[in-house]
C-alpha cells in the first residue's frame, strides 16, 4: 500500500505542476479555456492528495484499532486467566476447607469412640467392682453363717454331751439304786 501512496503522490504532484503550467499559460495566452482546464487539473490533484491523505489517516487508524483489538483481546486473556486462578484457588480452598472438615469429623468420631469406649471400660471396671463386692460380702455371708451353724452344731455337741453324761450319770445312779434296792439288771 506504500507503494501505491508513493505512486499517487506523485501523480498527484505531476498533475498539480501539469494544471499550474496549464493554468499560466492560459492566462499568458489568454486562453481561458487552458487557464479552466489548469485549474481544474490542480483541483483534481488536491482531490487525489486529500484522498491519499485520508486513506493514510484511515490506514493509521486501522493499525492503532487493531492494536488497541490485540490489546483488549490481551486483556481480556489475562483476566480470564485471572478469573480462572481465582476460581482454581476458590475450589482449592474449598476442598482444603473440606478436608479440614473431614478430618475435623473424623478426629471428633474417634475421640467420641474412645470416651465411649473408655466410659464402657469404666462402667465394665466398676461393675466388676461391684460384682467383687458382692460376692465378698456374700462369702463374709456364707462365712459368718458357717460359723454361726459351727457354733450351734457345737453347742449341739456339747450340748448333746452334757445329755450323755447327765444320761450316764442318771444311769449310773439308776443302776445304783437298782442294786441297793435289789433289782435286777
């Protein structure tokens, strides 16, 4: 495109120099007509220098607006590229949260199982206690009822002892006053 501008300038000068030399001499000659033809000649070349003009204005415009496109399009590349490593850093942080959580549940069900389990070892220990107790108290029972029966089966004893020999003696007195009575045996 350059090259086309470069090549319109210079048809544009050639045919402005072209309409000035056109121009003056139509006025030395006093041709009217050439003079018209000049001027017109020169209003065409400053059209064509307009028009290259503005097609450069234009053609620098379209640069800067596809620089500015390329730019914006960078930007918006770069913000959702932000956008998506917030989002990354969202989720990340929410699945960290979550494990957190889930170890927190976790680290709570297990101290929950071990006071249960401690609480069952407890309740265990303490009814093992009690059943030690009442089973020593029973056998202090037993013992005290064991020794309450030795003591009556030996006062039986003793008592039946005493029967026995009060028998004998009452025999032995029997027999006495059988034989001073002259009985018989």
């Amino acid at each position: 495109m350059a090259e086309n501008t470069a090549d319109e300038a210079k048809r544009g000068l050639l045919g402005s120099l072209t309409g000035k030399a056109k121009e003056v001499a139509g006025a030395f000659t006093g041709n009217d007509s050439l003079a018209a033809e000049g001027q017109l000649q020169q209003a065409e070349a400053q059209a064509r220098r307009d028009a290259s003009a503005r097609e450069a204005v234009a053609e620098v415009q379209a640069r800067e607006a596809a620089q500015d496109l390329t730019a914006s399009q960078a930007a918006a590349d770069q913000e959702r590229q932000v956008v998506a490593a917030q989002q990354d850093a969202q989720v990340d942080a929410a699945r960290a949260a979550a494990t957190v959580k889930a170890d927190a549940v976790e680290t709570d069900v297990a101290r929950q199982q071990l006071v249960g389990t401690a609480v069952a070892e407890a309740q265990a220990d303490a009814d093992e206690r009690q059943a030690r107790a009442e089973a020593a108290q029973q056998s202090q029972d037993a013992a005290r009822h064991a020794a309450a029966a030795e003591r009556e089966h030996s006062a039986g004893v003793a008592e039946a002892r005493d029967a026995e020999a009060a028998a004998a003696r009452a025999r032995a007195e029997a027999d006495r006053l059988a034989g001073t009575a002259g009985l018989p045996d």
